[in-house]
C-alpha cells in the first residue's frame, strides 16, 4: 500500500475538509489477521473491530481504501482483537465479513488496476465488499452505491 500513501492522504484530507459529512472517521492502517484499525502506519491508536461495531451503527456508511493484496494466511491466521495468536481468535476473513454484514452499505475503493483484481486477496475481498477502482470514476461509482445501493453486496463493482 505504500505507493499509494499520498493518494490516500490527499483522500482522506479531502474528505475530512468536506462539509457534507454528519460525522467522518479514517483510519491509516487495518490488519484484517488482527481485526485491528490504526491510526497511524506505525498501528498506534486504533480499534478493534469488535469495539467499532460497538460503537457505530449499521446505518453509518464504511469505505475501506487499499490495494486488498495481502498474504493469503492474512486472511486466515488466527488472531484475537490485540494481534496476539490465538486458538478462539477470528480468521482475518471472519473480521471482514464482521464488518460487512455490520453496516447496511459499505464500499472499498482499490488503487490498483481492475485488471489486477482477478486471482488473490483482492478478488476474496471483493466477494465480501462492493469494490470500486481509485478512481474519480471510482469513487462516483462507490459514492452512487453508498447512497443508493446500486452494487449488490458481495459484487465487484468492476473487473
């Protein structure tokens, strides 16, 4: 994901000087084995997906931004919500399709290339999450989606 920090940045500072928003939260960094949300790269200041769940309600809308391509035992490590291995920890999966069965409308937005989004992580995570390209087409596409649901859930939104 580093190549694409700055665009995510000048994302996020979009957003956050955008007056539109009742209420925006980002995170920098998710560790899907741990089920953690960072506040910085480092994985400082975050929460888990339990407590966000907790402490969010199914109405609001959630974008994850990120290349989705991670180690495929990401995805399936055994880890409880403080990264410690664990034999009762959720699978990195189990997190993620926490998180989208949690709210009603969710929209991931990937930098790479659609065409990149066939055999890995990403086309896992794309059957979980409507997927949109980084894009200003993307995010009209995502932002159509988040507001009036036109992806199904469990689609990508485009290959």
């Amino acid at each position: 994901m580093d190549p694409y920090a700055a665009l995510v940045s000048r994302l996020f500072s979009a957003a956050s000087r955008a007056t539109h928003f009742k209420e925006l939260r980002t995170t920098t960094s998710t560790t899907a084995s741990t089920g953690g949300l960072y506040a910085t790269p480092q994985l400082t200041g975050g929460t888990s997906v339990p407590e966000l769940i907790a402490q969010v309600g199914k109405h609001h809308k959630l974008v994850l931004v990120g290349d989705a391509s991670m180690a495929p035992y990401e995805l399936s490590i055994r880890a409880d919500a403080h990264g410690r291995y664990s034999p009762e920890g959720l699978e990195g999966l189990v997190w993620m399709m926490q998180l989208a069965q949690h709210f009603e409308r969710s929209a991931w937005l990937n930098p790479e290339p659609p065409r990149t989004w066939g055999n890995s992580t990403i086309s896992t995570l794309a059957r979980i999450f409507p997927m949109f390209p980084l894009t200003v087409e993307g995010l009209g596409e995502a932002v159509g989606h988040l507001t009036r649901g036109r992806t199904p859930r469990g689609t990508t939104a485009r290959r």
